[in-house]
C-alpha cells in the first residue's frame, strides 16, 4: 500500500510539473516583454504618500510622448534610460513645488518583483527591467504599472497589450481561472515537497 501510495504521488508530482513547465515559460517570456515603472516614496507617512503619487502624475504626464511610439521592450528601455535627466528634472520639479526638498534619483535597472495586482489584470512574481524612481529615503511603499505595454500611461487607449502580448502572455496576466488554477497547483507542489521533508526527518 505504501509503494502503490509513492507512486502516486509520484505520478501526480511529475504531472504537475509537465503541466507547469509550459506556465513558467510562459512566465519567463512575459518578463522578456514587459518594461515596468516602480516609484518607491520616501516613507509611508500620509504627505510622503501623497507626493509619491504627484511625482507619479508627473512622470506619466512627462512619458506619455516619449514611449508612445515604442514598439517593444528594449526601445522603451533604450527611451527610458536616454531620458533619464529629463525624468529626473520633472521628478524633482513635482517635488519642489510641492514644498519638499526631497533629492530624487532615477535609473533603469532589473529588479525582483512579487505577484502584483493591477486593477484588471495581474503579473506573476520574477525578475523584470524597470524604470526605477526613488524619492528621498525610498523607504516608503510604492507604486508600478507597465511602460511597455502601456498600461498606465495616457497613451494607453493606443497599445492594447493585445498587440505587444502573445496569447499566452494576455492569458497569463488576466485575472482568469486558468491563472488561479496554475497556482494553485504550484502551492500543492510546495505542500508534497514539504511533506516528504517531514518524513525523512
């Protein structure tokens, strides 16, 4: 009984995992595709908060122009990190007029990412490029969207993700059963790795 129980869970375990080779590449991919914006406040008293979100307005008015017309990732990259004084200066502009004498940094850099929602769709937790905007101390909480595909700037109505995303990929980031379903079974995986640990101790 005991032989017949390992071997299915055995069965079950490398079911799992040819079912969920196909959604970690699919992940993988995505993180290939995406460009995000991070702005990380400088703490999370009510004024710094608010003023994150002011420098946020102000960096989405600013960018709107200057990735509109990108067509994939590494142009928005290339964009980004061309521009960087001209996001800075509008960055600390916002901030000045807002009665802050915050310094403020920005760069573009590949950084980890845990699964975020946003609004109508969802990004799954790795490692993705960014333009990273650090007011003051940057110990407050932050705030993203995605550059490429346009999700957050004024221009987004133009560049449905539709047209920068696989299916795969729109399958993926949307609130959907089958997003749910993936991860669900990655969290059994993790319990029947820990189960066997606890039974070989």
């Amino acid at each position: 009984m005991k032989l017949v129980l390992k071997s299915f869970v055995c069965s079950f375990v490398i079911s799992c995992l040819l079912s969920l080779t196909g959604f970690f590449g699919v992940c993988e991919n995505l993180q290939k595709d995406i460009f995000r914006l991070h702005i990380l406040a400088n703490s999370d008293s009510e004024a710094d908060q608010q003023l994150k979100l002011k420098v946020r307005d102000g960096i989405l008015d600013c960018t709107s122009e200057l990735f509109e017309n990108c067509s994939n990732r590494e142009e928005a990259m290339q964009t980004a990190e061309k521009n960087l004084d001209r996001i800075k200066e509008k960055c600390q502009s916002v901030i000045s007029e807002n009665g802050f004498d915050y310094q403020v940094d920005a760069y573009v850099t590949n950084m980890n990412f845990d699964t975020r929602i946003y609004e109508n769709f969802t990004l799954p937790a790795g490692k993705y490029d960014a333009l990273r905007i650090v007011i003051g101390n940057g110990k407050g909480h932050n705030w993203w969207c995605m550059v490429y595909p346009s999700l957050c700037l004024p221009s987004a109505q133009k560049n449905k993700p539709e047209s920068s995303l696989d299916s795969s990929e729109i399958a993926l980031i949307s609130n959907s059963e089958q997003y749910e379903i993936k991860f669900r079974l990655v969290e059994i995986f993790e319990n029947i790795c820990s189960f066997f640990d606890r039974s070989e101790s």
